[in-house]
C-alpha cells in the first residue's frame, strides 16, 4: 500500500520539485555584467622592482603612524590629537557608519519577514442595520493572534545586486575616511614643518634687525663725524626698517599657520599656542628607498574608493537589469481567532494561509529602459573616475619624486651660496668700516645675505613638506 502511495504521488510532486529546483538554480546567479576592475595605462619602469602596475585596493594593509619616522615627538603628540580630535575625522566616520546601515539594511532584504500581531476587540452592532440576523446577540468579541511570514524569491538577483551595490558604497566610503584620514595627518605635518621655518625665519630676521640697527647707529655716527654720506644714513635706516617689516611679516604668517594647525587638532585657536622650535638649515627628509616596490601606491584609498565605486555602479546595472523580470513573493500567515477567551488559543481557533504571487510590470513608459541606459552610463562615469584617480596618482608621487631630487641639488647649491653671501658681506662692512668703500656695497651685500640664508630655510621646508607630499601620495608610508 506504501508503494502504491509513493508511485501515485511522485507524478503530481515532480513538477513542484522540478520547479523549486529551477528557482533555487536562478536564485544562485544575478544579472550584473562580469567585469574586472577597469585597466589603465602603466608608465614606463622607475623602481628597481619593475614597472608600475595598474593600481588595486590594497587600503586595508596597515600603514601604522609614518609620521613617526621624522623622529620629532612634538609632531608625533599633534599627530595623535588629530587622530582624536579632528572634527572633519569625526564627520568622515559619521558618514561611513551611515553607509555601513544601508548596506545591512539592503542585506535585511535577502531574509524572510516576520510578523506579530494580536488584538483584541469588542464591538456592537446595530439590530436595526439592513441584513441583521434575527435572535443574534449584538455584542460580539473578536481575540486575534497571528504570526505572518513573506518572503521575496530572489530569482533574477534584484536583491542581491542591492546588497553588492551597497556593500560596495559602504567600502568606498571606509576608503573615503582613510582618505580625509591621510590628507588630514599629511596637511598637519606640512603645516608642522612650515611653522618651523618660520620659526627659524624669524630667528633669522631678528638678527638682522639687531645687527641693521648696530649698523644703522653707526652710520649715524659716522655722519656726524663726516665720514659717511647722508644717503649712507638713509640706506641704513631702509635696511633696519626693511627686515622690521619682514620679522613683523613672518610672524603674521606664523600666527596664521598655528592657528591652522589649533583647527587640525580640534582645538580653540585662542588659546593654542605652540613655543618657537626654528628648523635647523640643514635639517633633510628622511631618506627614501629608490627601489621601493610600485605596489605601494595600491594603498592609496582614494584609488581604492574610485575602484568600490566602479564595482556598485557594477551591481546597479544588476538591478536595473532586474526590473525586467517578474517579482516573486511567498506569503504565509497562521495563528488563533475567537469570540471567546476561553476558546482563543484551542485547536478550533486555529487559522493559516500560505500562498504566493508573482507580479510583472506590463508598461511604465520607458521607465526601465531609461534606468537600464542610466546605469550603464553611470558605470562608464566611474570607470573614468577610477582610471582618472590612478593617472593623477602616478603624477603626484613623480612630481613629489622629482621635486625632492631637485630640491636636494637646490640645498646643496644655496648652502655654498649662502656661505660666500656671508663672506662678502663681512668683506664689505670691513671695507666700509676701513672707509674703503660707500655703503652701497654693504647694502647690496646685506640684501644677498638675507636673500640666501632665507632660501636655505626655505629649501629645507620644502624639502621636508614635498617628503610628507610624497608619504601622501604613496597612500601613507613607503
């Protein structure tokens, strides 16, 4: 009698089972096109491990704090206030906890929902109302409970090409924060090292004073002495008046920079203040490896951003693609009603449903179509994004490459500039003290002077920011 029973129900339940299969089959595939991460041009070979290659998301690998390797602990506390306290830190976090909830509430979509519902109620009906029943008592109970269950057969990958989309969108941002995270720590250690060239700029400018105003006095002497000119008189006072205005220059620009660097650390640039540490003129970056790997620059985020980008504008077409095809639901429902609360949870009360849809938009005017056209211009958008983001990357770490190659040669060149400038103009101030020469000399002796040792300062602050340029465009270390 079993036999019987299961040969005369496998033909009526081999279509059922031939059709879950067949949906279980499409469920397991989406319609996003298979592509790779867009290609870009590499450049010709610069590193000793070969040539460049085309940029992929290497974020995630630690960088730790690069920061640290100029060995300056008063850069290292400011750097770890801006990891704390940078409020533009904050916002960034801010948005990537929005973008990771919308992607666990696109995920929520690939599971059942279910539902509790219960309720009770007593009503009265009206015995005079058309079709009352006669000998019916008008008051009446109603004691519901029911638990319901739906559930979207994600057939054609609607739902799961969200999820992609948004799973993307969430890493992009996590890449966006790292980004705002590198260009913040980077924007501090520029600031960092240009307040200290003003520092030693201002060190320098105040010598000069001192020493402007010793020769200014002098002159004076001199001319009421009749041995100086009173256009001697006059340079001099040009000269002392001259570098007051630039000392007072200088530390407008300090003040300005400090103030910069308050709002970095999340401080109240009232009150921030930072004590005078001038650079030294031969301070150098730390030395940079030629033959450092090309990989390095795959942990840029912001390359690894324009990447995530081109993968959701990827898993949009999916859903676009998607909308084409049919929408199936299943539907269940189960639970207890009565009129009496002694009978509200026995078998009698019992109720369920179970069912399915499936639903098909027949005409939306070219809507799908126009959204189908969308998505895939918006993927060519983020695919130039992506290989626009690699092609400027390639040329900041060569800018920065070449800048801190010339700027070597630069500092080289100025310091022996700088040392003949001093030696000519202790030549000059002896030959005018001797009365062998007009202060003309010493003018234009004491303007090359400045004119060099401020370079030399220069130099060094440009040398030790395009450095930090460099970590930056490598992604955060080297």
């Amino acid at each position: 009698m079993n036999a019987e029973r299961r040969t005369s129900l496998a033909p009526a339940t081999a279509p059922l089972a031939a059709c879950a299969l067949g949906l279980c089959m499409l469920a397991a595939c989406t319609l996003e096109p298979r592509r790779g991460a867009p290609s870009v041009p590499a450049p010709a070979a610069r590193y000793q491990d070969g040539e460049w290659r085309s940029a992929a998301p290497a974020d995630a690998r630690p960088r730790g704090p690069w920061w640290r390797t100029y060995a300056d602990p008063r850069l290292d506390a400011l750097e770890d206030r801006v990891t704390s306290s940078n409020q533009d830190l904050k916002a960034s976090l801010a948005r990537l906890l929005q973008a990771r909830a919308a992607q666990r509430l696109a995920s929520s979509a690939l599971y059942p929902e279910l539902t509790l519902s219960a309720g009770a109620s007593r009503a009265r009906s009206s015995t005079n109302a058309p079709h009352f029943p006669p000998n019916v008592q008008p008051l009446a109970n109603d004691l519901d409970l029911q638990a319901g269950a739906s559930y979207e057969l994600d057939v054609f990958g609607r739902i799961r090409s969200a999820a992609h989309e948004a799973r993307a969108n969430a890493e992009a941002s996590a890449a966006d924060a790292a980004t705002v995270a590198l260009a913040t720590h980077a924007e501090l250690a520029a600031d960092y090292f240009t307040l200290r060239g003003l520092d030693a700029r201002i060190a320098l400018l105040d010598r000069t004073v001192a020493d402007e105003r010793k020769a200014y006095a002098l002159t004076r002497n001199l001319h009421r002495g009749g041995a100086a000119a009173a256009t001697d008189v006059a340079q001099a006072r040009v000269q002392l008046e001259t570098a007051r205005t630039a000392a007072a220059d200088a530390r407008l620009a300090r003040a300005q920079t400090e103030h910069a660097i308050a709002v970095l650390v999340g401080a109240n640039p009232t009150g921030f203040r930072l004590p005078p540490r001038p650079l030294r003129a031969d301070a150098a970056p730390p030395p940079i490896d030629p033959g450092q790997p090309s990989s390095l620059l795959e942990r840029r985020p912001d390359v690894a951003a324009a990447e995530r980008r081109v993968a959701a504008a990827n898993a949009q077409i999916g859903v676009a693609r998607a909308a084409w095809f049919p929408v199936f639901d299943l539907l269940a429902t189960a639970g207890y009603q009565s009129t009496r609360p002694a009978t509200w949870l026995l078998a009698p009360s019992r109720l369920w449903s179970l069912g399915g849809s499936a639903a098909l938009n027949a005409f939306d005017g070219g809507a799908r179509r126009a959204a189908t056209r969308a998505a895939h211009a918006q993927y060519e958008e983020r695919v130039a994004d992506y290989r626009n983001t690699v092609i400027s990357a390639y040329q900041q770490v060569e800018d920065q490459l070449a800048a801190l190659e010339m700027l070597d040669q630069e500092a080289l060149s100025e310091h022996a500039a700088a040392d003949a400038a001093d030696t000519a103009l202790k030549q000059a101030r002896y030959r005018y003290a001797a009365g062998a020469s007009t202060y003309l000399e010493v003018f234009s002796t004491e303007n090359a002077d400045l004119a060099a040792r401020s370079a030399v300062i220069e130099i060094a602050v440009r040398r030790l920011v395009s450095s930090v340029r460099l970590v930056e465009a490598l992604g955060g270390g080297w």
